[in-house]
C-alpha cells in the first residue's frame, strides 16, 4: 500500500510541475494519479464478516457481558446465545436475531463448544448452516475466518499444514517454511476453527481430524514436533446428507462431534420473517432502492416452496408432486432479492408477481424434464384455482411457456 500511496505523490508532483508549463496536460495528469490513488484505496466489502457487519452488537454485549466466560471467550455462552437469538439489553441495546429457531439448538450448540467435543451442524441444504457456523465463531473468538471450505479437491495440507517450497528447498524443513492451516492457528491461538461442507472432503482428509480433536494435538513428523491446542480451541463443521457426492463420515470422527440438526422454519410465518430479514439486509449491502413493503409477494414465494417440497398444499387438501430441488429458505431469499431489483430498475418500483416468476421458474425446475412436468401440474391444479393469485398464475404461465 505504501508504494502505491508514494507513486501517487509522486505522479502529483509530476503533474503540478507540468501544469505550469502546459495546462492541460498538467491537468489530465493530475485527474490520473487521482484515479490510481482513489483504485488504490480501502473499499468497502460486498460482504463484511459476520464480526465486522455486527461490531456494535458484539461491542455492546460484551459491554454488559457479566456472566462466567469460558478461556478466551469474547463472550459468555448466555450471551452469544443472545447474540445469535436477539434480544434487548438492560441499557435499550435492540440485538437483532441471527438465527429464527428453536432456542434451545442454539444453546446446545453454544454450550457445545464450551466443552471438548467439537460441533456438527447438520441440515439439508438451506437451513442456515453456514450463517450460525460464522456467527458462533464471530460471537466466542472475535474471528469468523479461520475457515476451511471443504469440496471433492480438499487436500490434507488444508486442514493440517503445507510448506512454503522455496524455503523447504533454500532451508530444509523448519518453522518458517511451515504454512498453518486455519485448524492449526486456531489451536494455537485458543480460537474456534470451521469446516463447510464437512461431507464433501475425501474421507480419508476427513479422518486428519480425529487425532487434532481427539488428543487436541497436531504432529509435525517433519520436524519431529508438534502444535497443541491451547483452552479455547474448538471447531465447528457444517454438513448435509442430501447433495450428490458425499462422503460420509467414519464413526470414528462423528464419535468426536456432538450433531445438532438445523430444522426447516416450522411455520410460514417465520419463514416469511427470515426471507424478510435477509431480503432487506441483502438489499442495503446491494444498494438496491428502498422498495414498498413486499410481504404478499414474499408470502406467496414461501408458501410456493413449502408446499411443493412437502407434498402437499397448506390446508392438507391437495397433495402435489415435488421436485428435483431443495427449495430451501436461501433459495427463497435469492427469489425475492432477485425480484426487488428487476422491479427497483425495470419496473414501478413494487415488487409483483411479474418480478418473482421467473426466479420461481429457475428454483423449482433443475430437471429440464421431470420438474417441469411437476411445476406445471401445481400451477393448473393449485395456482390458477387459488382466490388471489390470478396475476402470479398469469406471470408464471408466461415464462413457463
């Protein structure tokens, strides 16, 4: 950063120089270095990290946090619960909730990882495994980056350590050619460490776990050493059994997890509230323009959703064919945020059945095929017979066409 600031003084200096000789070109220089300097600084995140976008939160609670915190804790478990589940301070301080569900999941995931055992996140995809993944670790350490993102490709070097090869060939094996994985610096450091997707990793990386949460040590045989973890450390994975390509776990390693399954939202209602919720937050870190309030167009996307991964209508009157896909709570979400921006910069500015069709359409139909087939038996036989829902079954049937 210190080079850049110092070109663009540099170039400035360039350019004042040059505008008294010549004026024009003095000012074209100067409107360049401007530019450099302005690429060249801090800009704001698309999206913050969970410790970053609720700094005031965690400030506040830990303001008022006089409750027994675990080692290295930045919070005590009755406050991360809080955190996570909203409330209202004893000084007026609104939390705003992270997590719309059962309390008492939260508290046994919180209380989890006060303990030795590490926590499983379980869920079909959608139920918000990541989002508490990042603010549990945000709420305890402060620092919700300490991430291994798991896929098919995940190597072992990503969750034990690697080596900085130039300085494995200059020096041999030592410390300062070792490269920490996120799990190492956490037990060094007494934090708590993530794994997404935990199922998707080779079972046989999977198993690189058992030993670090088993013996809370991580062998360095290179070096003939070892890290161990120090009090604070835990980890938290996320996991579904419902993608293609997973990789179940040994019993071995689940043995060292206590699972806490994350349930679909019970009632249409609440999951009306988190689509709400995350719409509007989505929207301000988008810029998208304040919109009227949108709720019946929301309600009709959640209901659309319930009913065709259930089976059957809201009022148990009529049983439906369901899809390929998950239709999960996040994909409702991407709907509706979707649709308040076609109808911020292409339509009047209300959110309409026009503006969700077609996000509908993309959800449910994964299998060219079968889906379609199943989406078009539920506009004929449930949509279009439906009091109030003449223009959605209207819009739908035109981008279904």
């Amino acid at each position: 950063m210190s080079v850049s600031v110092e070109s663009g003084k540099a170039a400035g200096d360039v350019a004042r120089t040059a505008a008294g000789q010549n004026g024009q070109r003095g000012t074209d220089d100067m409107e360049n270095s401007n530019k450099r300097q302005a690429e060249s600084a801090p800009q704001e995140a698309l999206r913050p990290h969970a410790e970053t976008a609720f700094a005031g939160e965690l400030a506040a609670l830990a303001a008022q946090d006089d409750r027994p915190r675990p080692a290295r804790w930045n919070l005590s478990p009755w406050a991360v619960a809080t955190y996570l589940l909203g409330g209202t301070l004893p000084d007026g301080t609104v939390i705003t909730p992270k997590y719309v569900g059962p309390r008492r999941i939260v508290e046994v995931a919180v209380t989890t990882l006060a303990t030795d055992r590490a926590l499983l996140l379980l869920g079909v995809p959608g139920t918000a495994k990541t989002w508490v993944s990042e603010h549990l670790a945000a709420a305890v350490s402060g620092d919700s980056t300490l991430l291994v993102q798991g896929t098919a490709g995940t190597p072992e070097e990503a969750i034990r350590y690697g080596w900085n090869y130039a300085q494995l060939l200059a020096h041999g094996p030592s410390r300062d050619a070792l490269v920490p994985s996120p799990v190492m610096r956490a037990m060094a450091d007494g934090m708590t460490a993530r794994v997404e997707e935990l199922t998707r990793i080779p079972a046989d990386v999977q198993d690189t776990l058992i030993t670090i949460l088993s013996e809370k040590t991580l062998p360095i045989p290179e070096l003939g050493a070892e890290v161990q973890a120090v009090p604070g450390f835990n980890l938290i994975a996320t996991a579904n059994d419902r993608d293609r390509g997973v990789n179940e776990l040994s019993s071995a390693l689940r043995r060292r997890f206590n699972t806490v399954v994350l349930p679909l939202p019970e009632s249409v209602q609440a999951e009306v509230d988190i689509v709400s919720r995350r719409v509007e937050q989505l929207g301000r870190s988008l810029d998208l323009p304040c919109l009227p309030d949108g709720t019946e167009e929301i309600l009709r996307v959640v209901t659309v959703f319930r009913e065709l991964r259930g089976g059957v209508t809201d009022d148990g009157r009529t049983k439906v064919k369901s899809p390929s896909g998950t239709l999960s709570t996040a994909e409702a979400i991407s709907v509706v945020t979707n649709g308040l921006a076609l109808a911020a910069h292409f339509g009047d500015g209300v959110l309409r059945p026009t503006d969700v069709a077609a996000g509908i359409l993309g959800a449910v139909v994964r299998d060219p095929a079968a889906d379609r087939v199943v989406w078009q038996e539920y506009l004929e036989t449930v949509v279009r017979e439906r009091d109030g829902w003449k223009d959605f079954y209207r819009a739908c049937r035109e981008v279904s066409a």
